[in-house]
C-alpha cells in the first residue's frame, strides 16, 4: 500500500459484454498478489452464483457489505468506511460503474473507487465497454439497450493499467449456453436478445478498437517523453498530401486502397495553406474534398506553413504515419531541374517514411493549360506592354545615341535597365523579358565595342551584358510575381469584404431576393440576375437584364437540386466563383428561412385549429348538452303518465324548454357566425340606417333590458348592414346585462368624428385588466368565467368580426368609476343633398 501522500493506482479489466470473465480475472489477479504477501482483501464482488467465482473469493478476505433500506427492501453495497478503516494495500471492487443506493456517500461506485484511490489504496475493478460513457448511443445502436449506469471515460482512460478480457463470441455464447453466466431459465431469452452473434461480434470489435486507441495514446505519450521523434510503423498510417486540384480524388483513393490492404490501416488527406491564404482554394472545394475524404473512410485535416513539403513531413511524424502520398509534379522537367518540387523535397527530407508519387492526366504539364492561372493583368495592358517594349527600349537607345558624348556605358546600362522595370510594370513578366532582351542587344550594337556589330571585343563587356538580360528578366519576373500576388491580394479582398456584408445581410435582412440580386449584379458587373427553377419555366426572382434559363446565363451556380442563380453579362473571374457559390448560399438561407416561417405560420394556424377544436368540444360537452337534457327532462315529465302536473307546472316546464331552445338558437347562431367569420365567408349589404332605431331593437329583447339607458340623436344614421349591426349590438349589449350589477345602469351614446360615427356602450361590472383589452375579443375566451355559465365565449369574437365585415372597428376601454366600455366606430351615413 502507497503512503497517504500518493494516490493509489488503478487497474482495470475490460469486457465486451458478461460473461466473458473479467470478474474471474480479477479474483485470480487478487490470489496472486495474496500469494506473494500483499495485503488484499474483497471490498465488492458479484459472484451471480457461479462456482467458479465463488471458489476464488473463498481464499480472500471479504470486507462485510454496508446494508441500507430502499423502497421497502435491504440492499447491500460497497461499504467505503470500512475499507478505509481497513486499509488494505489492494482492494477488488467489482461493476465499476454501479450506481449506489440513494443514503450512499456517492452516487456512483467509481466515485468510491476514486477517494479510495485518494486514501493510497490500489484498486482492482471490472467494467464492460457497454458502460463506457462515450460508447452509450453506439452501444444502443447495436444491442437496443439503453445502459442507464454508466462510467466517464476519462477515469477508465485514467487506470494505470487497462486489460482487454477477451472472448470470441461463439465461446461466450457455448458458456452462455452451458449455464456459467446466467441461470436456466434466462438463457434461451439472452442468447436470442442481447448474446446474438452480430451483437457480441460488433460488442468485441468496438472494445478492441478503443483499447486500441488508448494504447495509441500510451505510445504518443511514451515517445514525447523519451522525444522519439521517428516513425514506428505499429499500423498502416498514409498521408495523402491533396492540393484541390483534381487530382486529389486520385490520391485519395489510392490512399484509401492502401489502408484497406492491412486491418487497422488509417489514412488522413492533408491540404497545406499559406500563411497570407492568397494560393488557398475555394471554401467550396474544402467541402468537396472533406466529403470525399469521409465517403472514402478517411479523415481530413488542414495545416498552415508556407513550405508545403515540410509541412507534409512534420504532420507526417506527428500524426506516426510510415507514408506519405503525393501527385505526380504539374510543371515542365526544365522547371523541375530549375527549382525542385514538392515531391522531390519530401522525398529528399522524408527519412523513414516511404514516399509514394503518384501520377495522373495532369502530371508533366498533361491537361495543365486548363489549370494554368489567369494573367494578373488584362490582355489590353499587356499589349500596351508588348509595345513599349519594343518603342521604349529603341527610342532611348536612338536619344543615347544621338547624345553619345554626354555619357558612358555604365549609364547606358542604367537607363536600358530602367527601361525593362518600367516595362514590367506595364505589362507584366513577358512584355519585360522582351524588353530586356532587345535592350540588351541594342547595348550591345550601338555601345559596346565594336559596334554596329554583335561581336564583344571585351569578355568584360560581355559578362556585362548576359548579366544586364539575366538582370532584367529577374527584375521582371519578380515585378510580375509582385503584380499578380498584388491582384489576388485585391481579390481576396473583395471576396472577403462582400462575404462580410453577406453575413451582415444574412443576420440583419429579410428575404428580399431581388436585394441579393441587385448586390449580386454590382459585384459581378452583370447586367442582371435572377433564380432559375429547374423543373420548369419558372422565374423566381430577378433584376435587369436578367436570363430566362440557365442556357442563355454567362454564369450559374446551383441554390439547390430545383433552383440555380444565373448572371447575364460581365466577366466573371474564376477566383470569383466561391463568391458567386456564396450568394447561391445565402439565396437558400433566404429560400429556408422563408420555408421555415411558412410552417411556423401552419403551425401556429394548426394550433389555433386545434385549440379552437378543443374549445367546441368542451363546449358540446357542457354548453350545449345543459339545454339539451333540460329540453329531454322536460318533455319527458310532459309526456309521462305517472305524475299530473297542475297548469303552473306545465307552463313552468314549457318555459325551461322554451329558455334552453333559445340558449341552444343563440349558441349555434354563434358557432355558425364565427364559422363563416373565419372563413372568410360573411359578406355586408350596407345600407343607411338608423342608429338610435338598430340599437333600441337589439337590445329591446334582451334580460333586463330596462336597466339599458340610450342617448343616441334620432336624426344620427350610419352606413351598415341591418341584420349584421343587430347581431352585433344584441351580443355587446348581452355582455354588459351579464357583468353589470343589477341595481346600476348600462349607458349607451354616439358622436360623430369627422365622416364616422362612434357607439360607445358602458358598463359599471367589474371591468377587465389592461392585458384582457384586447384578448377578449378572442374566440371561446370568457376570462375566468365559472364553467357553468352560459356561452363558449363566442359573441365578443363575433361581435368583433361582423363590424370589420362592415368596415367598422370594435374597441374596449376602462369605464371611469369601473366597468367596460365597449367603442362600436362605423361609417357615416352622408346626409341627403337638398
């Protein structure tokens, strides 16, 4: 046993399912260490009735298990305090990720293996891989059970020593059959279940392959301590260096090929970017050659260094892999000879990992023309170029020769030179290398002697002259290099700032496509836009003159399998085509979002529609079956001949069926207007009426309808619909009889605003609160109302509806002193011309 300063070490013996003998080897380890006088004793082990389990513990001290109550039973578990009063050098702890009954000092069993570790105490422990947390949703997948009691990786990952327990699954299911995992009765349900073949077969597969990896990670540690910075080739490991051209896919099958040939093999695609970014490939290309990667069962990996072969091999030996794959070079051989490649620098630096160079149709400048880049400069500049090359170079040389007594050879030189950056400024590499050639020969007739001659009298004149043209085109070729760097560089630029204000767009905008079109066309220099469908003829959006098809566009790009964005005019650059990719994105954010509104709108309308439903119902269940069985018992008691009813009686009864027929009238007449009301089927017939005259008629019926107070002028007429206006002022006017105390009045008034009239009807009830003002007027709302009273909560809503089929507003406000104020604003009448 450690001191109480060191922290106990931990071993633990991995399974790929029961049965295999994890809790066996645990025992055995436990009577060898016994056997060699180390302190051991037993602190939790399950045993599930096995003989041979059983006559292992039998030789070891077994520490008594705790025993608490839970759910009306005694259940027995690991008993820490014991332990750590006991302090063993070793204890055995069996299902390691156990969860303890609800009293235990921890929740979970490897939490107790955890402070024993911490009080100095070694521990032995079981686990399958089932339990491993990170394995769950896999484990689920294959098996169909969820494993609730599980471990975190990282404290198995964490054991001092990790031993697979393995077992093949033919062996494990004769065992399983015989009887030594589980008893009689429960081996034909497991051996059909959870021990198939496929089962513990995929089980041992996944245990193999994460053991596998700790192992991986064990040997990374143990040579990064010991800096062993060479390749062991422990399992077949290939790099695959891809450079987006479109050659990668050939380089990623072979690699894939060469993987496939061993078990185990891995191989890994490797992109190497530049600091500065400007030779990157597209984003879109990124994504193409990730998802080939993953479809061929590779993993692709992107690093930054501006030497890509030294790039290659410092990921080559951080990642252990033995080979590294590479295209076959594009450029010329004389370009080759000139400047080494990237194959013949790995292959020169790669020590002992084999290089494989790969050809393909684009090796040795095969299909090249295609992949050579555009000149940085436009074919008019460099014509210019081309010209002054030839003007420039000849007319100073004339002028210098005209004034030869004023200067020397040397300043000759000079402005001959000055002559050929000039020129590559201009036109770029090839304009200045004939510059530089002419210039040079043009030294050499007219000032070099002898002149007028090609001959060079001195050896010295004559090194000065290869070195004046070697200077030059130097010169040119670095101007050049400068000049088409410094248009990617804009380019990148302007790529990057249009992404920017795409991705504020995108946060900030709707979904205007014509908007993204316009800016598109901007860009581009275009002169118009639009997005196509596929399927068919159809123009979704465009702007100026845009193309009707993806046949008649100077570019298109695809939005998604039914819509494509297509330019009509400009000169589309290729290095702008991943911007042009970035606008076909963004039109499907566009596409999606409005997608994703529409059924946000249908899922709220279902949900009003359901909600609407359910309301009915409760209100068929209540509302409309109180009047019906009073209606039933009624007639009933009517029609019966057992009991005689005095003519009080009958005309009592007479008047239940009459009352209940007329909730039944008024609550389907409800159900029906609001019906047609959301439908959008109620059509208004106005027409001029009296006000004062509509609103003593519907309210004149109504329960209490004495307590109604009208002050509207009898000369005030408004343009509406009769029968319309009455429902309306019948359902408001039965509101208010129903709130308002029956000892106070309802006040009903008018007054014209401007060419409309404003019916205002006043209670003194309790009123509403202000977040109710507007929600009342919602189908089936009755705002705390008891279940029992009458009405779904219909007339507020058809109220509502029917004015704003006449061209009116409804509105509710506080009245002063308490009580609702319902606002009715209707059109006007004009008033007859004389």
């Amino acid at each position: 046993m450690g001191t109480a300063n060191e922290r106990g070490t931990l071993r633990v013996y991995l399974g790929a399912a029961p049965g295999v003998g994890k809790t066996f080897k645990m025992l055995d380890e436990g009577n060898r260490r016994l056997a060699r006088g180390t302190d051991v004793v037993v602190g939790f082990v399950e045993t599930h009735g096995r003989a041979h389990t059983i006559d292992a513990v039998a030789g070891l001290e077994v520490v008594p298990r705790a025993r608490r109550q839970c759910r009306g039973t005694v259940q027995e578990e690991l008993d820490l305090d014991a332990i750590l009063e006991r302090r063993p050098a070793v204890v055995l702890v069996d299902e390691l990720a156990h969860t303890n009954v609800p009293g235990s000092r921890h929740e979970k069993r490897w939490q107790d293996v955890e402070a024993l570790r911490d009080a100095g105490i070694d521990v032995i422990t079981t686990v399958n891989i089932q339990h491993l947390e990170s394995l769950n949703d896999v484990t689920e997948s294959i098996t169909g059970v969820r494993q609730r009691e599980t471990v975190p990786d990282e404290v198995v990952r964490g054991a001092d020593q990790i031993e697979l327990v393995d077992m093949s699954p033919q062996a494990l299911r004769r065992r399983l059959a015989h009887g030594n995992v589980y008893a009689a009765e429960k081996v034909d349900a497991a051996l059909h279940h959870y021990f198939r073949e496929g089962n513990l077969t995929a089980l041992r597969e996944l245990a193999l392959l994460w053991l596998a990896d700790r192992v991986d990670e064990g040997m990374d540690r143990y040579r990064e301590e010991h800096r062993i910075t060479g390749t062991w080739a422990t399992r077949e490991r290939i790099v695959a260096a891809v450079t987006g051209g479109p050659e990668s896919t050939t380089l990623m099958r072979r690699a894939a090929r060469i993987a496939s040939r061993r078990a185990g093999g891995e191989w890994l695609a490797l992109y190497v970017t530049r600091h500065d970014g400007l030779s990157s490939i597209s984003p879109d290309r990124l994504t193409e050659l990730r998802a080939k990667t993953e479809e061929l069962g590779g993993t692709f990996h992107t690093v930054v260094g501006d030497d890509a072969a030294e790039a290659i091999l410092a990921f080559a030996r951080a990642e252990n892999a033995d080979q590294v794959i590479i295209g076959a070079s594009r450029r010329g051989r004389l370009s080759t000879l000139l400047r080494p490649g990237i194959g013949e620098r790995v292959i020169s630096a790669s020590g002992d990992v084999d290089v494989h160079i790969v050809t393909h149709d684009h090796a040795r400048g095969r299909g090249s023309a295609s992949q050579r880049p555009d000149p940085a400069l436009s074919p008019r500049r460099r014509a210019v170029g081309f010209a002054f090359a030839v003007l420039a170079p000849s007319l100073l040389s004339l002028l210098l020769w005209w004034t030869d007594s004023l200067h020397g050879l040397p300043s000759e030189a000079m402005l001959l030179m000055t002559v050929v950056v000039a020129t590559a400024l201009i036109g770029g590499l090839w304009p200045a290398v004939l510059s530089a050639v002419l210039s040079g020969v043009l030294l050499n007739v007219l000032f070099t002697p002898p002149r007028y001659t090609l001959t060079v009298a001195e050896p010295e004149n004559a090194a000065a002259l290869v070195l004046f043209v070697l200077v030059g085109i130097a010169v040119a070729s670095v101007v050049g290099i400068a000049a088409r760097r410094a248009v990617e560089a804009r380019r990148a630029r302007a790529e990057a700032d249009s992404l920017t204000v795409l991705a504020h767009t995108l946060l900030t905008s709707g979904h205007d496509l014509r908007a993204l079109l316009t800016s598109a066309v901007e860009l581009f220099g275009a002169d118009g836009a639009a997005v196509l469908r596929t399927d068919g003829p159809e123009i979704v959006a465009a702007v100026g003159d845009a193309p009707t098809s993806p046949e008649n566009a100077t570019t298109s790009t695809s939005i998604d399998d039914r819509t494509v964005l297509a330019l009509r005019g400009g000169a589309q650059h290729a290095d702008e085509r991943g911007l042009l990719n970035a606008y076909a994105a963004y039109a499907k954010v566009m596409a999606d979002r409005s997608l994703a509104q529409e059924a946000e709108v249908d899922r709220h309308r279902l949900e009003e529609a359901n909600r609407t439903r359910t309301a009915l119902l409760a209100a068929v269940s209540h509302d409309l079956r109180s009047p019906l069985a009073a209606i039933k018992v009624a007639v009933a008691s009517l029609r019966g001949t057992s009991v005689t009813f005095s003519p009080e009686d009958e005309a009592a009864l007479l008047e239940t069926i009459e009352e209940s027929t007329d909730r039944l009238t008024a609550l389907v007449t409800n159900l029906l207007d609001m019906s047609r009301i959301q439908a959008g089927a109620v059509t208004a017939h106005p027409s001029v009426v009296g006000l004062e005259d509509a609103v003593l008629s519907a309210l004149a019926p109504l329960e209490s309808g004495e307590r109604i107070r009208v002050d509207v002028a009898p000369d005030l007429d408004v343009l509406a619909d009769p029968g319309l206006l009455e429902r309306v002022l019948a359902n408001i006017g039965e509101n208010a009889v129903k709130y308002t105390p029956a000892d106070t009045p309802i006040r009903v008034d008018a007054a014209v605003v401007g060419g409309r009239v404003t019916l205002r009807v006043a209670d003194t009830g309790p009123g509403i609160g202000d977040g109710d003002l507007e929600r009342i007027f919602a189908p089936f709302q009755r705002l705390g109302d008891v279940p029992g009273q009458d009405g779904v909560g219909l007339g507020l809503a058809v109220a509502r509806g029917l004015t704003e089929a006449m061209g009116g507003t409804i509105a509710t406000e506080p009245t002063p002193g308490g009580g609702l104020t319902f606002a009715i604003d209707l059109p006007r009448a004009p008033e007859e011309q004389p």
